[in-house]
C-alpha cells in the first residue's frame, strides 16, 4: 500500500522532470504529455515487454497515466513561477521516485522468476529507463549514463533488496532496505557532489 | 477492406518519408530500408509489445514489408525529380496514413480488451511512434513532438472513435469518424499553419 | 556448440565496442556497463520482444550477462594501452560477431515459425540492432546505417542461410553458410574499405 502510493509519487515526480524538459525545449502542450509519459513509465515498460509481463503494466493500471495527466496539469502552472520552488526540491523527489521504481523493478522480476542478478538489471531498467528515453528524444546524451553515481545508487540498492531477500529477509524489510540504500547514496551524491572518476582510454 | 487498403497506402506513405529523410542524409540503400521500415512499422510494432500481441503485425502478415521494399525502389526513383511533385503531396498523404494509423491502433487495443483511454494512447503511438523513432535515429528532435498539432489530432480522433463505440455507434461508422476527425484536424493545420501555443516556462 | 561459443565471443566484441564509446564520451564505470550491455543484447532483445519470445534470452541465461560484465572489467584495463592492439582487430573482431548475430537471429525467427523474409529480418535486427541503439544513446547517427556495406553484408548472409534451409541443406551446413557470406562480404569491405553509393536526391 505505502509501496503503491511511492510508486504514483515516483509516476508524478518522473512525469514531471520530462515537462521541465518539454518547456525548455518549446514542445506544444500534447508533446509535453507525451514526453512526460515516457519519462515516467518509459523503464518499466521496457522492463515488461522484456519479462513477458504483457499487456505492460500502465495498460492493466490506468491510475498511472491519470498521474501523469494530472501531474501534467499541475506543473504546466507550477513551471511558470520556478522561483517558487527551493533548488533541491526536484532533485530529492526525484532520487525518491529513484528508489522506489528500483524496488518495484527487482519485484516484478522476482515475480516472474528471474535470477537475482537479472532483477538487480530489471530494477535498473525501472528506474533508469525512462530518463534514458525522455533524454535521447530531447537529444541529450543521456544524464543516466553521466551524472553522478545514478545508475550506480540503483545497482547498490537492488543488490542490498535481492541479498536480503536470498538470507530471508522478511520481504518488506527487503524492499525498505532496497529503496533506503538507493536514496541514501543519490542523497548523498546529490549533497556532496560525489561522482566517480570517468573511465577514459588515456589519449 | 476498405481499412486494409487505406493501411497498406498509409504503410507506403510512411516508408516513403523515411526515404526522403535517408537521402538527406546519403544513406546507402539498405540505411534506406532500414529508415523506410521503422518508420512505417515502428509505432504498430512498439504497439503489439506492449499489449503483448506477439509475433507483432508484420511477422504474420508480410504483406507489409513488401509494400516497403516496393515503395523505397519507386521512391527513389522518383525523388531523383521532386520538382514533378506537388508541395502538398507529401503531407497530405502522411495526414491520411496517420489518421488509418490511428485508427488501426484503437481497434487493436480494443480488441485487446484495454479501456477506451489506453485505446486512444495506443492509436497516437500506431500513428506517432514510426516518425519518431525516425526522427531519433535521424538525430532530429522528433517533428512530432513539435509540429503544428500532429499529436492533438491523434488524439482527438481517437477520442471521437471510442466515444462513438461508447454510444453504441455501428463500429466501421465509429471507425471513419475517428480517421475524418483526425484528417480533418491535420489537414487544416497544414493548410492555414495552424500550431498550439508552445508550452515554456517564463524565463 | 561452437556456435554458442561463437555468440558469447560476439556478445564480448559487442560489449568492447560499447566500451570504447563509453569512454570517448568519458562515462562513469557503471554507465560503462550499460552501454556495453545495450550494444552486446540490445538487438537479440529486441528481435525476441517482436517474436514474442519472453522472458528474452539474457533472462534465461544469464552466461550473457557474465560475459558483459568481465568484458567490462578487461577491456576497461586494455584499453589504457591502445597501441598494444592492432588496428584490425576490433573490425574483423565485430565482423565475426556480426555474421554469428545474424545467424542465430536468423534460426530464432525460423524456430518461432517466421517466414524466411522475416527470419533475413530478424537476422539482420540481432547483428546491428545493438550498435543502432549504442549510437542512438551516444547521440551519433547510427554507424549501422551509413558504413560500407554493414546492414548489407547481414542481409546476404541472412539471405544466402534462409535459400539453403530451403533447398533442404543441412541445418548446420546452411548456418555456416550464412556466417561465411556475411563475414566475407564484412572483411571484404573493410580490407578494400568498399561501400556503396549512398542514395541521394539531385540538389
């Protein structure tokens, strides 16, 4: 339930990162919609087509796209006085989406079977999907792949979720674990603008 | 059959312009072919993933793929003389494929047993999704992100193709006013340059 | 046998060539792995997403995914010293990983029932479609698109594999065939450094 409600929280948070992109890139209000939807169901969609988890989740659950819709709404009206809101507040909403779209990730895969590994990969998937595709259709080289420790927050967290769970770990202490090992090292980067050292052939 | 048809012609239309964007970028033929296809069959095939209708459309039925290999020859030949075609050929041969698409994307999700609100997402994504993986892979900011209300009509066909099978509306009368709404829409946005105001934050 | 061995030295080619993009672009390690990862399964994903073939194949063998992660790891610590590596190397290396893609996409696609034309398809998807999306994310114009004879190489292997299934050659033999066709025609193309005249409309 508490799960269910962080998911939509994560739908609107992620919905909303893709209409500040949308503006910056003077979309027309239907692009916006659209980039605000692969933003935030964008990985776990992925994540079913490849589970097999078919019809995709967001077509057996329409509260999702409601989120979106709304959340669309909303910050359409919002964006236009951004002073209104203090600098840290998208990000930590953000890096809270994060670590609950991991948890639900690893999750679903469990579900179907998967091997640990292959549910650390799917809770990647979930979590960092999306803002792969919202970044590659606006033409950036994805934030994913570049910001600091992003991806590297959501393996951290999926292994701690899929450890605890293999030395029998009541399962919601599991995911709690997961998603507060996530959101503690993205909080941390975030605070202290940690980043691991680039991996570069030497010139 | 009537549908059929008007699928097939709008299959060839799109490959047709992804013809046109790989020889602004001198690809060689199979790059051509390559761009031909996944712009008339990228956005029915993201469509089939996500309902889980697999093996998706053109692996059962190939006649898709035929009219692409046909139309990348014929188009080519053409193209080498645009001047003998009329300015508004192109466009308004892609409003007709974009609005059958629609259409065809509706019906199928409908059939899938989806609600009528993932039926309309599903027709934008049939008539959208090629475009703009075209686009992508083009490294172009997606035209249908942008353009003058390509999305709005979408989805206001959509909207009146499942409203009128919601009133009980005969299906192929239901059909048709959602192909005239979403053509009608185009059209006069392409003839009078309509667009919706862009969406942007006050800077 | 030797075929799987052969897939999993094409999944460490893949990966590499994602390795070396990653750090050209000056990634973090993890999304190193990502890229690498992307680049090696991206396109068998794909192709076993359309087919309807889920959990996809790196769910149900997860050697793939290992094979990923130490081709990281080595070529991560090679990669500080090019000049150790011939030139050719990398190239006939792909080239070789290629023509096996092309060949297991082709017996996949045939094994879930697809027409020959398909199968050339499917074939086709599994040896490029991971360096397209490798390209796509590092915001490049697709390689696979424009270089000498790449896509086309894979469509005569494909072609030459599914003729010979259908002349009732053996399964094995038939295979080869296709492997030997696209790797010739590769190195071919990269010894003499052959393409072909890339379509173009008259300025």
């Amino acid at each position: 339930m508490l799960i269910y409600f962080l998911d939509m929280f994560g739908t609107a948070v992620f919905a909303a990162s893709g209409v500040i992109l949308a503006g910056r890139l003077r979309m027309d209000p239907f692009g916006v919609v659209v980039l605000a939807s692969v933003t935030a169901i964008g990985g776990g969609t992925i994540r079913d087509m490849a589970l097999g988890a078919t019809p995709v989740f967001w077509i057996t659950d329409t509260n999702y796209l409601w989120v979106i819709f709304v959340t669309c709404l909303i910050s359409m009206m919002i964006i236009r006085r951004p002073r209104q809101i203090p600098w840290y507040f998208l990000p930590v909403a953000d890096a809270i989406g994060l670590a609950v779209f991991v948890a639900i990730g690893v999750e679903k895969a469990l579900r179907f079977e998967a091997s640990p590994m292959v549910a650390v990969i799917m809770g990647v998937m979930t979590g960092c999907g999306g803002g792969l595709i919202r970044d590659v259709l606006a033409r950036e080289i994805p934030m994913v792949l570049r910001t600091e420790v992003y991806a590297t927050a959501c393996i951290l967290g999926g292994i701690v979720h899929t450890s605890a769970l293999a030395i029998h770990v009541d399962s919601t202490v599991a995911t709690m674990a997961g998603i507060i090992t996530t959101l503690t090292i993205r909080l941390t980067a975030i605070r202290w603008h940690l980043s691991l050292p680039a991996f570069a052939p030497r010139q």
